[in-house]
C-alpha cells in the first residue's frame, strides 16, 4: 500500500506531491517540504494532525 499526499489537498496554491510506502516517511518528506516551501507553517500537532487526515491510500 502506498500512501500519497497532495499539497494543493492542503489548500495551497502548490502543485507539490509524494508518495511513500509508510506514514512516518510521507510525514518526514511533508515535514521536508513545508520547512523548504511554507515556511508560514507552523508545524505543531494541530497542523500535523490536520497534514495527516490528507493522506490517501493509493
Ligand atoms: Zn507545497
């Protein structure tokens, strides 16, 4: 099962994707990307939470 992640899904004018085999590694690249790109992000449990219940299953 790989699990995906859009960032546009996120409401963000952002055609970034991943895909990645487990929760934890699709959260390191979201994590990632988000330092890289959105730096008005604050990642705290909340917005990971929320980052989260974005992943799909494909
Ligand atoms: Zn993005």
């Amino acid at each position: 099962m790989t699990k995906s992640i859009r960032c546009s899904d996120a409401g963000k004018d952002c055609s970034w994707s991943t895909t990645a085999q487990t929760e934890e590694e699709l959260m390191g690249k979201v994590t990632q990307h988000v330092i890289e790109k959105h730096k008005e992000i604050e990642l705290n449990a909340e917005t990971i939470s929320s980052i989260k219940s974005l992943i799909k299953e494909v």
